[in-house]
C-alpha cells in the first residue's frame, strides 16, 4: 500500500485525489495544501504552495511514498529536486525540465533546435527593442509574458497600438512582476485550439486524449483570459493523421529534445497547439496537468492511475497498462462573479448534494468551515463534470447539474462544448 501526497489546492489536484483513491494499492492520501472536495476524500496538510522545504518536511513526517506535484510553480522552484534528494519518488519534472513551461523563450529555442514546428517569435528583454520589432511588423502578434503567470500572460491583441501598451504594462510597469519583464513576440496564428498530454519517463511517451479548454471569461470566446473555464475530451474534429502528426512530431519530439540536451524529464508533458491550415504548431509547453483539462481527462482513464504515476516517477513507464473510455467528458468551471478580476469569496454553496449521481463536482476554490459548510474561496470554485457516450448527452447533463447549484454571484460559461464553439481557442 503506498502513501501519496498530492501537491496543490485547485480543481486538478481533487481530480487527481478522486482518481487516485479508486486504486486497491493506495494507502494514505495527502493533499497540501487541498480544498473543500478534498478534505472529505483525503488528508489535507496545512503547508503553502510557495514553501518548497515545508513540503519536503510534510512528506517525510507522513512517510510518503509518492508525491505527484499538480501545479507549475513548485516544479520551477525545484521542488521535484528537494524530494529526490531526500529519496522520495516524485512525479512531475526537475526545475531544469520545468523550464520548458517557465521560460517561454528557453522552449521557443529548443523548439527552434530541434524543428518541432511552432510559432514564429522573437524574445526580448529591452521594452524599447521589443517596441521596434511590433512596429516593423506587416501584422498584430500575441504579446506573452516569458515567465509563470498562473495562465493569464498570453496577450491576444486586437492593434499594434494594444501590443505596445502590453508592453510598457509588463516591461514597464511590472503588472506580472518578473515573469513579465522578459516578453515573448509571436505571430498571430488562426484555427483551432487543443492541448495534448502525455505522460513520459523520459523515454516512454504515452498519449492522453486530445481535449479542448475555454480560456476567456465570457462566452463567445469574449472577456479577459482566465485560468480556464471548461473544458471537454474528445476533440473529435481532430483527424487521425493530425493526431499522430501531433504524436510523433511534437510531444515525443520534445521528450527526445529535451533527453538529447541533458534534461531528464517524468511527469507530464503538454503542449498546447493551434491547427492550422498549415498544420499543427505549438503555442506554449505545460510541464504538468492541465486545469480544467485534467478534470475531463481522468474521468476517461480506466486504468489504474496510482499505477501510471508510479511507474513514470521510477522510469518504467512501459510497464503500466494506460486505458481509455471512449465516452465523451464535459466540465464547466463555475467561478466567482468578477473573476479574473476582482472578486468576493466567503458565500455559502447550496446543492452540492443534489446533482446526479453520475455527475462529478471537482472543487477549486472552496473552503470547509468548522460546521460542515462548504463556502467560495478562490476565483474558480468549481467545475462540474459530465461523462456520457456523446459530448452532447455529456454536455446537456453537466449542465443539468450546473442548474442545482447556487452560491452568490456565481457565474460560469454558457457555451462550453456548444456545437457552434467546438473550435473554441484552446
């Protein structure tokens, strides 16, 4: 029986708790520093995300077997590093390999390296020369944060005149601190968005299906970009011969990119691309599982997760058996009136208990008060989650169950795997 500590507190990290308690060779679950959903599933451990020594200490004291590391920033901070060192089996990258979602400009060079197709860019570090370079462009580009901002430092800008003023607010003003005082210039690219996981040992890759996740705030792709707001697997829009162009020459590209420089790599690779008339090209690198993807992927694994992770952790990844339902999943992220902006948390949440049976609540920002009340404590609270054989009966049921639930100024998308929105930026 071995004892997992899961790292984070959103919606991914209750999907992969939920996923991981199903398993006949769990022992102790732990979550730091969790939520409301996972309080009633696992242990949650008091330990901040940022306190990387905090969380070694936490796994040693609780004699953990396996820590699977859900967000980005502990993995940039070394904290797989910490854990091998203290001999703790980890899944999620070394801060070398955590880079390729870090620095957006370090994974444009080893894309430019070793000719893994992507979009055209420049990297800057002078506000003033990245200010030429918008100019002397025929076209508007994406303007991107070259460091973590938590999903919300692509720029998709509209004129060259909002280009340049991303610009000076990053570069000059600091509104993302030091993850934006270096910036990426991109080539705008049309069509569709999708993400595309695997899990790797650095040598084994093995896909997860495609899925598709909505990123502004409002529906009609409107508003200002979030950290996701639903999401749904399969992208069925895809054709096979995209699908293993994307297999082949993009995610075990990568891995063998990145073995090729050095760089030793378990965990989640992510890629996620836009298909163009073109083909396919990649838009930015995730060094671990998508949020809210993770969400509509791992209700589709009929295989043993806890085994998946421990085999990938220890290198042996060709050893595990990974299986998927060919059922359709749907998630819709209801989020806090305001967000990404400001918002008010603290209100109570009604009717958790009155959604179907088949239907799955991943809770993000939520809080477990000392009566057993469930209250809003984070921009996105939750993401309702539906599986059925067609994406149309697991839309039209998660949001059946969307209806039952109430907390004030609630506020979700309408068009979350809308037939008219399938091709919905990624």
């Amino acid at each position: 029986m071995r004892r997992v500590l899961v790292v984070g507190s959103g919606g991914r990290e209750h999907a992969i708790a939920w996923k991981l308690r199903q398993s006949p060779r769990l022992g102790e679950l732990f979550v730091a520093p969790g939520n409301g959903g996972t309080a009633a599933i696992a242990t949650n451990l008091d330990v901040k995300l940022g306190d990387i020594e905090g969380m070694v200490r936490a796994a040693k004291e609780h004699r953990v077997d396996l820590v699977v590391v859900g967000p980005e920033a502990p993995l940039a901070a070394g904290l797989a590093d910490r854990l091998e060192a203290e001999g703790i089996a980890v899944f999620g990258p070394r801060e070398e390999g955590a880079r390729i979602e870090a620095s957006k400009g370090w994974a444009k060079g080893l894309m430019a390296r070793h000719g893994i197709p992507h979009a055209r860019s420049a990297v800057f570090t002078s506000r003033l020369d990245a200010r030429d370079y918008v100019a002397s462009l025929p076209g508007v580009p994406v303007v991107k944060a070259d460091g973590l901002a938590g999903g919300k430092g692509s720029f998709v800008c509209e004129t060259k005149e909002e280009a340049l003023a991303v610009i000076d607010q990053l570069m000059q003003e600091g509104a993302l601190g030091e993850a934006g005082r270096t910036v990426v210039i991109e080539e705008r690219l049309t069509g569709r968005e999708v993400s595309a996981h695997a899990f790797t040992d650095g040598r084994t890759v093995v896909p997860m299906p495609f899925a598709c996740d909505y990123k502004r705030a409002l529906d009609g792709d409107e508003g200002p970009n979030t950290g996701g707001m639903g999401a749904y697997s399969p992208a069925l829009w895809l054709d096979e011969a995209t699908e293993r162009f994307i297999h082949e020459q993009v995610t075990e590209a990568t891995v063998r990119a990145l073995a090729a420089e050095g760089v030793s790599y378990r965990g989640v690779i992510y890629p996620g691309l836009m298909v163009t008339a073109d083909g396919p090209r990649v838009l930015e690198y995730n060094c671990r599982f998508g949020d809210p993807e993770t969400q509509v992927l791992l209700p589709r694994l009929k295989s043993d997760l806890l085994d998946i992770l421990w085999a990938t952790a220890n290198g042996r990844l060709h050893e595990a058996a990974v299986e998927w339902s060919t059922d359709a999943c749907v998630g819709v992220v209801m989020a806090s009136g305001g967000y990404p902006d400001e918002y008010r948390t603290g209100f109570p949440i009604y009717g958790l208990g009155a959604v179907e049976g088949e239907v799955l609540v991943f809770h993000a920002g939520t809080a477990l008060r000392e009566d057993g009340t469930v209250v809003t404590a984070g921009g996105r609270v939750l993401t309702v989650v539906a599986l059925a054989p067609t994406l149309a009966e697991a839309r039209a049921k998660a949001y059946r169950a969307v209806q039952h639930i109430h907390f004030s100024r609630a506020h979700y998308r309408r068009d979350i795997a809308a037939p008219s929105q399938d091709a919905v930026l990624g």
